[in-house]
C-alpha cells in the first residue's frame, strides 16, 4: 500500500521589537530570570494591555511580502487555557478575524522544480512565560521575561508532502523575516520555531488522515528528523490495525522520537472571545500603503535579478539569496571586480562559504571582507596568480587577516608569465623524460597532462596555466 505524507506547519516568529506587545518591558535575550515581566506581563488586576504599534507594522510588512490580504479590520481575542508560565489564565492571540491572510510563497524543491505553498493566516499573539524544569530536583522554575514578547503565526495550507518539502517551506520563511527585519531568525534563542502538523493517508485518497501536532522544534534539523519519524510511526500503527489518535506530541533529540504529551485540544476547548479590553485594530489603505513603501528587494526579486544582470544559473542565485548579508557581500565583491560575476560568485559559495561553515561563522562574521576578496579576485582575473595558487593565498589570509597582494609578495606566488621562461622549463622537462615524450609522439595523448604536471612542478605551480597549455602542445608536438 502506498502512502502519501500531509504536513502543514504553524511558525512563530518573534517580532523584532524592543518592546512587548502589550507592554513597555524589555524583549531582550539573555536577562536574569523574571527581570523583564511588569505588571501587564502578569496579569495583575486593574492593568490594561496596550498595543505596540510597531508589531503590527511588522505583521503587515509580512503580509504583504507573501501576497496576502491585509484585514482592514482585525481583532484580538483571549485563548483560556491553564499553564503555570501563563499567569493571566490566557493568551491574548487572534481567532476569526486575523490581521493576515491567504497567502502564498514558492519554495524551490530538490529536482529544480518550483512549489506554492499556501499560507491560510498569519496572525498576531504574545508568548508565554517558560518553565524551567533543571536546577532543583522536583521542582520547576518559571521564568516570566518572555511573557508578551510579540510573536506572529504563520499557518500554512496543508500542502506539504514530505519533510524535506517543510524544511524548503521553513527556510523560505526563515529567510523572508530575516530580510524583512522583522525576526532575527534565531532559533537557538526561540526566536524562530514551528509545530508541525502530521497525517498520513493512502496515495489517491482525498480526505484527510488523523494528525498529530508535534510542538516546540526549534531546528531544522529537528523538524526533519520529526516528521519522518511521525510518519512512520503513524503508516506503522494503520497498517498494524490500529488506530492514530488526534493529539499533540513533544519530539526528543536525545531518542530521535516524538512521545505522546496530551490530547489535541479543538478551538472551543479554548473558549475563544474577543478581549474587551483590546479595542478592534483598524487599517487605512494609507497605512498599508506606507508600509508597502517600506519592502526592501525581496529574496525571489533579488535572485531574479542576479539571473538577469549577472547570468548566474537559477540553483546559484538561489543560494546567494539566501540572506539579505550574504546577497550585499555578493554584490559588492562584484563590484569592486568590476567583472567576472561567475568567478565572483564561485569564490563566495565555494572557498568562502566552506571556510565560514568549519568556522562556523555567518558571513557578517567572515575573516575576510567583500573588499579583500575581490582583491584576491582581480588577481586571478589579471593573471598575477592562478585559481590554484589563489586557494592557497586565501587560506593564508583567512589565517593572518593581510590582503592577497601581500600575500602574494611575501610567498613569491607571482605567476610566471613570461614565455620565454614557461618555454625553457618545457624543454627542460622534455629533455628530462625523452621516453614519455617518444611515447606521447607515438600516440599516448593521456601523458598530456604528465608533461602539465611536471612543468608546473618544475615552476613551483607558478607558469600560467593558459600560456603552459599552449606552448606545451606546440613543444610536444615537435
């Protein structure tokens, strides 16, 4: 029996403000327990939310980036539930009338072909306190600071089909906040993170299977390993005989599983009602016009762009737009080549990327600036080194922070492009191996790329690959 996976993924995005969203306390990271909770943050009698403007500014900003419908009029609501990081006995969210919706983004699969992936709302909501369950045998902590820190839900559409399609979906998203400055994206922090919706039915079958709702992942990687496990725990258990109950599961890294955490609950068992201490919250078409005005490039512009101006293939624009950093170093490597964006692009994903990846850096953190690496670019481009010296100067620089032209100077890398030169080290070869040149005569073409090899040992890899090549074919040819 075939099966066929149905994901759909709920994101929260911490919003970027320095402010919560119904408080004046602080939203940063990293503060002493229960230091940035005031009296709105726990619920005391009398206090009154107040909305922060500049929330709601971001949520429009996404909402527009994804084609959505921004809601002229959109309400909060009180979603009642107990937990003890949830002083007020509920959490201040948006139910029927969400500030975002119907929405759309493409993610790009791993056969090249492209996929929409439908976005039912985004809306706005606080977050909770958290417990801290380590420290005291027996007893949980709660920490407060993040209780009204400014989250928007992100829902998708059911359109998912296997975890890889979520990770594209997730990092699409991830990517998309980030250039929009509204989420710093950092899911170590729980600035970023999803629950997962998982079902699975037979292949051809329209209706739904039962899902379960895995909670809290906080890592791509998580999120994979979850959902395939999921599934096969759900196609395990129907083609067992059994039955997959509707409920809400937690994922353990330690184990690779998700374990069983409570049964899902359904929208009234929220009791959903509009606060009344929340006025509706209403939009001109002069706001979200001047909110419109605000977008930066998007990530699937700006990559339609590199194509276009700088003829790179789809997959490389692609990478080089993955962030909004990554996409202004790129951009300012080329112009300070002033040609060569290919080259330019090569040098960033390939040497680069893989210096800051065993690092582990971003790129605003790189060891070598967009100015020094097109400085070490021009110097291919001028045939002062080759593209295999150059690797070696750029480790060098990586490793001492000076510029490829001091480099190649304290090294003596110059390459030699003198022909005479690269001329008389030829026959000097040939003269050293008068059997492989007979056999190469006689028809051994393969021994090429010996007499290449010997010649560039010969010139401590300094002879300009080009002009060696051609004198090379004229010498060995006689």
């Amino acid at each position: 029996m075939e099966w066929e996976t149905v994901i759909g993924l709920e994101i929260h995005a911490q919003l970027a403000t320095r402010s919560k969203i119904f408080s004046g306390s602080a939203t940063a990271y990293g503060a002493e327990p229960n230091t940035q909770a005031n009296l709105v943050d726990l619920g005391y009698p009398g206090v009154l939310p107040v909305l922060n403007g500049e929330a709601v500014r971001m949520a429009v900003r996404f909402g527009l980036a994804i084609g959505a419908r921004i809601a002229p009029c959109s309400v909060f609501a009180r979603k009642n539930y107990f937990y003890p990081d949830l002083p007020k006995g509920y959490q201040i969210s948006q139910y029927e009338l969400p500030i975002v919706a119907e929405g759309a983004l493409d993610v790009m699969l791993d056969d090249g072909t492209r996929k929409r992936i439908g976005i039912t709302r985004a809306h706005l909501e606080e977050d909770a306190g958290k417990s801290l369950h380590e420290g005291s045998p027996g007893v949980s902590g709660i920490d407060l600071n993040r209780a009204g820190t400014p989250l928007i839900e992100i829902v998708s559409e059911p359109d998912l089909r296997s975890a890889k399609e979520a990770i594209a979906y997730m990092k699409k998203v991830h990517t998309l906040v980030r250039y929009l400055g509204i989420c710093d994206g950092n899911m170590q922090e729980g600035s970023f993170r999803c629950d997962a919706n998982v079902s699975v039915r037979h292949k051809g079958a329209e209706k739904f299977g039962t899902r379960a709702e895995i909670k809290n992942l906080n890592s791509f990687r998580f999120v994979e390993k979850a959902i395939n496990y999921e599934v096969e725990r759900q196609i395990e258990i129907i083609e067992s005989g059994g039955i997959v109950v509707q409920e809400t599961r937690l994922y353990d890294p330690e184990k690779g599983e998700t374990r069983s955490m409570r049964s899902k609950e359904e929208a009234n068992d929220y009791r959903y009602f509009p606060d009344p201490d929340l006025l509706p919250v209403v939009l001109g078409d002069s706001f979200i016009a001047g909110v419109k005005a605000t977008l930066p490039e998007l990530p699937d512009e700006k990559a339609e762009r590199f194509v276009r101006d700088y003829g790179l293939s789809q997959y490389d624009a692609g990478v080089l737009t993955a962030s909004r950093e990554l996409g202004a170093f790129y951009e300012e490597v080329v112009r300070r080549v002033g040609s060569e964006p290919k080259l330019c692009a090569n040098w960033v994903m390939g040497d680069l990327a893989a210096l800051l990846n065993n690092d582990n850096l971003e790129i605003n953190q790189s060891k070598v600036d967009a100015a020094a690496l097109a400085g070490l670019v021009v110097r291919i481009v001028d045939s002062t080194i080759s593209g295999k010296i150059a690797k070696d100067v750029f480790e060098a620089m990586w490793a001492s922070g000076e510029g490829a032209d001091a480099i190649i100077e304290q090294k003596g890398l110059r390459q030699i492009t003198d022909t005479g030169a690269i001329a008389k080290a030829i026959e000097e070869v040939m003269a050293k191996n008068a059997g492989q040149l007979a056999d190469y005569r006689s028809g051994k073409d393969k021994l090429f790329g010996f007499f290449v090899g010997q010649v560039m040992k010969a010139t401590g890899g300094k002879a300009n690959p080009a002009q060696l090549n051609e004198l090379l074919k004229k010498k060995l040819a006689g």
